[in-house]
C-alpha cells in the first residue's frame, strides 16, 4: 500500500506544469502498464481539475490509455460539448458511457451485521457493492480513479472509492448507499472523512478489490482571492492514506466556518453546471448548517429546467417533492415506488428545509406550479437577477444600496458552510 505523491497546503497553488510533472513522475513509478482505465467525474466536477489531469494521463500514456469512463452515477451521459471541454485532445473513441441501470456487476455484499454497527442499528440491511463491468471484467493493468475530495452530503467527503462504487456503481447500491447517508443525517457526516458510509465502502474496497489495479489521483480546490480557483493539494496512493490526507486539507480549504448564521443567503447556479434540482440542490445540501432558524435561501438557477438527471427519479421528484424527513420516510415505508428508487428518497430529504428555513428557487426553465408542486416557494429570475447581480456581488457578506445583507455564495459545490453554534462541541 503505497502513497506516491501528497503534498498541499491553503496557499499552494499548483500550476499545470506542476502537475504534469507530478503525474509523469508518478506514472513512471508505476511502469510497466500496457491497459490503462481512467475514471475521471463528470462535468458536473468540471472545477476538480479531473478534465486536464485526464488529458495530462492521455499524454503519457497515450495508446495505453484504452478506456475512458466517466463516473456518472446517475447523471446523464456527457455530450460532445462537454467532453470536448472538459477533456481536452483525449480522442472520443476512447469514451464509454456508465450505464448504472444494467451494465454492473454485484463482486460482494458487505455483511448486515457490519451495515448495522456502524451507522449505529439505523440501517440493518447486507449492502451489495456493485461496479461497472468494464472495472470489474475489463483486464487493464492500472485503473487510475481521478477527481476532487470535497464535503459531501451522502458520504462526509466526496470521492476517493465513492468515484468506484457510486460514481461506477449500480443502482441497489447507489440508491441504498444514499439511502444509509440520508437516513444516518448529512449534518452530522458533512466534512467527516470516517462516516458511516465511508466505512462500510472501505470494507467493501478492502475485501473484494485486492487484486483490481487501482490508483487514486485526489485534488482539493480551493479560491484564490481574486476568486479564480487554484490547485491546493494533490495526493496519489493506492490505499486510504492519500485520502485521509486530501480530507484533512479539504477541511482547511473547503469549510467555512461562520460566527454568525445567515438570516438570507443567494446562491448562484452556473448555467453550464446545473441543468436540474438534482444537481442544484447543492445549494441546500453545502449552506444549511449556516443558514439562521426562518431565514432564507435564495437559489438563483438560470438553466434549471428538470428535477431529476434521470427521468424516474424525476417523476419521483414531482411525485412527492422535497418534504421533511419524517414524510418521507413513512412514503418509504408505505407506497410501492419509493422503496425501489431510495437514492431519490435520499434526494428529497437531502433537498428539505425541513421546514426550519423557506426555499426560494429562481430557475430558468421551470413554472411557478412546478417549483411549488415540490414544496418551494417560487422566485422570478429575472428580477432577482436584477437584485442579486451575479457580476456585482462577491463571495461572502455584501450589503445591498438599500442596506440588505446578504451571503453570496457563486458557486456551492465548491465548498461547506457552517455557523459555528450548529457545529459539534
């Protein structure tokens, strides 16, 4: 077990010649390797700086590098334009689409006994680890896992083996994986490397992919102060170390930590990230442990024309909408389609208020009557966009001509906020 590279800080700044050199250095270390997979995000984690590391890959290994595949879970498969953007010069025969509906494979079943014992009796079910096939079946002598470690609703800190098993894997264990971190509570795992969640994918990791050739290539991003973003640290290993590691700096770099809640928060959705409330809900998931008891969440969203990435867990959405915890779970317990779709269960508390502050969403492409239909209070964008300019405001606190404050946030995948009374002592 063996972490080749780990460096960071909250001021390093790693150019790309940085990190070309890095990867070089460290894929010579790793010679000789005939069959390369690179599992990269989506463009969902376009900030990650996963799209250039992926090309970097493409770069040293070129007609070694065999197979490209997106981790999409369940988002949607990327089209021409963004791997285009995101992936510069890696050449498009080499991209497979991860079908997380049917082309997986169940390698093992993490023990129910287990599952119950670390998220302390809440959930008591064996949890299948799944994967794509092609990880699975494919034959390649380095599977390269590549993306940023970041807070995270679902699991504490994204990435790390979450990237295989959720990003690659099949639907039971992503819908009951969502399901465990919904069930469990995000604010008590949200910028935690030792979750529940995490425990039971190491396990999974630990006993049934010994003999997989994996490498992870973990970033964590942060702001510079003209608010362009920077490289701070990047950490590659074969084992739990170099994760560890990242999440510790994420921690430093991606959460912060307010002496004050926000009475009102505005969160900006950037069109070319956010299509869906699936994806948008980020903005709940990241800001609620900062926002004050009644205060308001303003989310701007100018491409936000669907709920679900997927077209089932959109009909769930509109089905039952974001209503508090305790709703859902009797749904769970007492209709016939939410059990089978529990990711989308996890969804919807994920994106609940839970009543304690009011949800304002401004989208670009859906109705009145169906952002209330969900539980949301309705915003026309137009004229929030006017009140709360993207280009005028900056991250953090601003006071409006008119002496409104408010805390802007442009964009919430980026990072964790949290006032320090909600925070454990």
């Amino acid at each position: 077990m063996t972490t080749y590279f780990a460096q960071g800080s909250s001021q390093t700044d790693f150019s790309r010649e940085d990190l070309r050199r890095i990867l070089f250095e460290t894929f010579q270390k790793l010679e000789p390797r005939h069959k390369v997979l690179a599992l990269p995000p989506d463009f969902t984690r376009a900030n990650s700086m996963a799209g250039p590391i992926c090309s970097m890959t493409y770069e040293y290994f070129r007609d070694r590098l065999v197979d490209v595949m997106p981790a999409l879970g369940t988002h949607v498969a990327m089209p021409d334009w963004q791997l285009d953007r995101m992936f510069e010069g890696v050449p498009k025969s080499l991209f497979r689409v991860h079908d997380w509906r049917r082309d997986v494979v169940t390698i093992g079943t993490v023990p129910a006994e287990f599952v119950s014992q670390v998220t302390e009796g809440i959930y008591q079910k064996p949890w299948p680890a799944q994967l794509n096939r092609l990880v699975w079946q494919g034959g390649h002598d380095l599977i390269l896992s590549i993306g940023q470690v970041v807070p995270h609703e679902v699991i504490g800190m994204a990435n790390y083996n979450k990237n295989l098993f959720v990003g690659t894997g099949g639907s039971s264990g992503i819908n009951e994986s969502h399901f465990i971190g919904a069930a469990y509570g995000m604010e008590r795992m949200m910028g935690r490397a030792d979750t529940p969640l995490r425990k039971i994918l190491n396990y999974a990791q630990d006993h049934f992919c010994k003999h997989l050739p994996l490498a992870f290539i973990l970033t964590v991003i942060g702001p510079r102060d003209d608010g362009t973003l920077a490289v701070r640290g990047l950490f590659i290993g074969d084992d739990v170390e170099c994760f560890e590691k990242a999440a510790a700096l994420s921690v430093r770099v991606n959460f912060t930590i307010l002496d004050e809640p926000i009475s009102k928060v505005v969160v900006y959705l950037d069109p070319e990230e956010f299509h869906s409330t699936w994806l948008g809900n980020k903005s709940i998931y990241r800001t609620r442990m900062a926002i004050a008891d009644r205060g308001e969440l303003v989310v701007l969203g100018p491409s936000v024309g669907t709920f679900g990435e997927d077209p089932e867990i959109d009909r769930m959405i509109r089905k039952y909408g974001y209503r508090t915890t305790p709703e859902i779970m009797r749904f769970v317990r007492e209709t016939d389609d939410l059990p089978k779709n529990l990711s989308a269960a996890a969804h919807l508390i994920h994106g609940s208020s839970e009543g304690r502050f009011t949800i304002t969403y401004c989208p670009g492409k859906l109705s009145r009557e169906e952002i209330e239909s969900v539980g949301y209070r309705y915003g026309e964008l137009e004229p929030m966009l006017r009140r709360y300019d993207p280009k005028k405001l900056r991250d953090g606190w601003n006071t409006l001509p008119d002496g409104e404050r408010i805390y802007y946030i442009s964009n919430p995948a980026l990072g964790l906020w949290a006032y320090r009374g909600r925070l454990p002592a």
